[in-house]
C-alpha cells in the first residue's frame, strides 16, 4: 500500500503539472483580448409578452429573456445589463429605451446588443414591430441602429418576431457612413412566420443558451472567443425552422470594422477564461480561472462495470477518481520456495471484487457537442492468498498481492441533449501492470488479462 501511496504522488504531479503549463501558455491565444478589454457591452431585452385587446394571445416566449441575467456576458468586462421591459410594453417606452442608447456619450467601444421578441408584421412592403398598445415603424428602429453604428458601435440585434427578416432585407451596407457596424439576426425571412416551439422561440432560445456556455462549440476553438462568424455559422446549422434572415452591414460595403474581418469580430470571450493582456507587461497574461466542476458517470463493458466521479478545471482538465466491480477471480495452485526451507508454501489467490483508479487527462472539443479526452492514471487491485489444504502457509510469504497498473485511455463522448449535462461515451484503452513482487511471481498463475490487457466500455455522465 506505501508503494501505491508514493506511485499516486508521483503519477499525479506528473499529470498534472503539464495542463497547468499548457493551461498557462493557452492564453497566448487570445490575439482579440486587447479588443475585448478596451469595449464595454450593453444589452437591452425587449420582451413582448402582452397585447391585451390587440388580437394576439400571451407571448410566454418572452419571459426566457430575463435569462441574460444568469448568462456569461456578466462575466465579460465592463458589462452592463440596461433595465429590460419584459411584459406589458408600450410603443413609447421602447422608442424612449432607443432614444436613451443614441443620446450615450461612450458609443464608439460600446458592443449593444439589442434582443426583441415580439409579434411583427408587414404592411405597404414596411415591417411594423408590433408593442401591447401601438406599432413602432421598423425605419424608426433603423434610424436609431444606424445612429449608434455611425458613432462607431458595433450594434447587435437579435429581432426574434415574424417577418423580421423585412426589417432590414432591402437596406444595403451603405447606410453605415461612420466606423460602426450592425449585426443583424432575424428569426425568419420577409415572407415567414416565427412560431413558438415549446413556449421558446428557436433563435432566442439558442441564442441565450450559447450566452450561457450551454454549445461551447459556437465559440472560436482556437481563442474561446465568440466571433460574429461563429454565432452566425452555429444559428444557421441549428436553427432550421424558419430560416434565419443574418446580414452584417459595415462601412462602405466593405467587411471590415475596426480592422477586424466583421466575421471574425469577437463579441465576448468563454466565462472564466484569461483575456491577454498586453498591456505594459509584454503580453503577460494571467493564469485561467479555474472554473471547477463536479460530474458523475457510470461505464460498461470488457471486463468490468466502473463508476466514477470527476472534477474539471479550467473547463478541460479532468481528475478522475473511481473504482470499477470485477467478478472474483482464482488462480491455480501457487507454490512459492524459501530459500532457507525446501518446503513448498502452498496458495489459491483470489481477486478483490473492487478495483480503484485515479486517472487525469485534457478534454478536446471537437465541434458539433463532440468531446475527445485522452486520459492517463494508475489503479489498484488486491489479491489475497489462501493457504492450500495440506502445504505450510507463512506469514511473510504469499498472504496477499497488489496489482498495480498504468493506465492509459481515450474517451469519446457526445452530448445530445440541448442543457448538455448529459454525455454518452465509448471509452478504449489498456493497462499495464507493474504490481509488486508478489503479483509478479503469481502473474503467470492468474487470468491477469482481467487486470491488465485492452479495455471497452459504453458510459453515460452528468455534468452539475
């Protein structure tokens, strides 16, 4: 056992102190942080809920926008949640909310993002948004983005209503004449509706979801930067129904906006990850947040059932402990000589039902909810030693082995389901034994393929 102590300490400071270094190093990635750290983000939720004698019932829907609340722009810096109408809305109280964004001082490194959801139509080939007592013109709300974009903004509109693709579908890049841009994501087109699908609208929902790191592959696997592009390329793949209207309008029909390709501007980085910073200190940055969270998981397969719980730091190390169930198993006869009695000493081994393991490793995001997590570790299984009837038994010789081995594996996992606590998994992977040196002796005498060899196995984890 004082072995297998020493071999965890010193396995475990191996595994570990090369992710903290590539923790460490990751964040010379993040050519945008200069960027993100000089802008401020503000958002408006404008949510449509009520129209009392207007002919449109409840739009529940709307209530899922007091959701940035709880979203990772808050971890972003110099954040700023204005107070959201959400419920009975006027049109005079969202034109007043408009009105206050142009009349902002600090406008040219602001990020705004505007999100409406609401009932729209058209009429005369114009798109109306529709509020609980009155229509506001979509020229007005127009007018007021490119107000913002031309004191230099990025202005970012989610406009989640039907036909909201007519707000803007017969504008083009021209009507940006400063050095701002406008992002715009509509729900459908001109031509469609936007029907609710379970109470959450499509893109709202996938929108705020991705606002709270629930699709870590919408952000930039490079930098864990969530670009215009990468939101634009995750909306299109996953909302299907309608299809989104997404169009991006910079200076003079161009794609750039503040030197960056408007595709690859960054709107915010991942909660809890370091933002470089040159600054004064030659790019220096600080070491990644560490993020900790707490999984269990349950695998099954050749040539045992295991189960385990985790622990991720820095959003892709994991430190796993566990332990695995076995059928007993016995070995042939075992006769062990000493060297000061030509007696044999006779023993039966049999297997603990219980094997524990401590592994660790670094989880790759592959894209499309797919995860890779190469891990390595070690595991520990007891034998004990029966006297055989009729054969001498010492007490120093035979009573029992520890088999010890180096573990290595990769697990593949996917999480199907939209929260993404749950995974599923196919893990492969083989252990060498390096069992003390009793183990050694009886190695030959046990199905020590049932310790060591190729392993296989089907799991499923939840992520808290």
């Amino acid at each position: 056992m004082r072995r297998f102590i020493y071999l965890i300490s010193v396995l475990s400071f191996l595994f570990f102190f090369p992710f903290v270094c590539f923790s460490q190093e990751r964040t010379g990635y993040y050519d945008n942080g200069d960027l993100l750290q000089k802008r401020n983000i503000s958002v408006l939720a404008i949510g449509i809920r009520d129209y009392g004698n207007r002919g449109k019932g409840r739009l529940m829907s709307a209530n899922i926008l007091n959701d940035y609340n709880d979203s990772i722009i808050q971890n972003n810096l110099n954040y700023e949640f204005l107070p959201p109408l959400i419920g009975t809305v006027t049109a005079n109280s969202v034109s007043q909310q408009l009105a206050d964004l142009t009349g902002r001082h600090d406008l040219a490194n602001q990020v705004v993002i505007i999100h409406i959801i609401g009932h729209g139509k058209v009429e005369n080939g114009k798109y109306l948004l529709m509020c609980s007592d009155d229509d506001i013109p979509g020229d007005d709300i127009v007018d007021c983005l490119k107000y913002i974009a031309n004191q230099g903004a990025l202005v970012v509109l989610f406009l989640n209503t039907c036909y909201s693709g007519a707000l803007l579908d017969k504008y083009t890049p021209s009507i940006i004449t400063g050095d701002g841009a406008i992002a715009f994501f509509g729900s459908s087109s001109r031509q469609d509706t936007t029907p609710e699908l379970d109470q959450k609208t499509e893109l709202s929902k996938y929108i705020l979801e991705v606002f709270k790191n629930m699709h870590p592959g919408a952000y930039e696997s490079r930098t864990d930067v969530l670009s215009l592009g990468s939101l634009e390329d995750f909306i299109k793949t996953n909302v299907k129904k309608p299809t989104p209207f997404i169009e991006f309008f910079t200076k003079e029909d161009g794609e750039e906006y503040k030197g960056y390709n408007i595709y690859g501007y960054p709107i915010m980085s991942k909660p809890n990850t370091n933002i470089r910073s040159t600054g004064t200190e030659g790019g220096k940055g600080d070491s990644l947040k560490i993020n900790p969270q707490f999984y269990l998981g349950a695998a099954f397969g050749y040539p045992y059932a295991s189960f385990f719980a985790g622990l991720s730091l820095w959003q892709h190390l994991k430190i796993e402990i566990g332990c695995s169930y076995l059928n007993a198993k016995e070995s042939d006869d075992v006769y062990l000589y000493s060297s000061t009695n030509p007696s044999p000493f006779g023993y039966r081994y049999s297997t603990n039902n219980l094997r524990l393991y401590l592994q660790s490793g670094w989880e790759f995001d592959l894209g499309k909810d797919w995860y890779l997590t190469p891990m390595v570790g070690v595991s520990y299984l007891s034998l004990s030693g029966n006297p055989i009837s009729g054969y001498k038994s010492d007490s120093g010789i035979g009573n029992g082995a520890s088999a010890v081995c180096l573990t290595t594996n990769a697990r593949l996992s996917f999480a199907p389901f939209k929260n993404k606590h749950w995974e599923l998994s196919v893990t492969a992977g083989k252990e060498w034994g390096v069992g003390d040196s009793n183990y050694k002796l009886i190695r030959d005498y046990i199905d020590h393929k049932a310790i060591e060899g190729f392993r296989g196995q089907l799991g499923i984890t939840y992520n808290f």
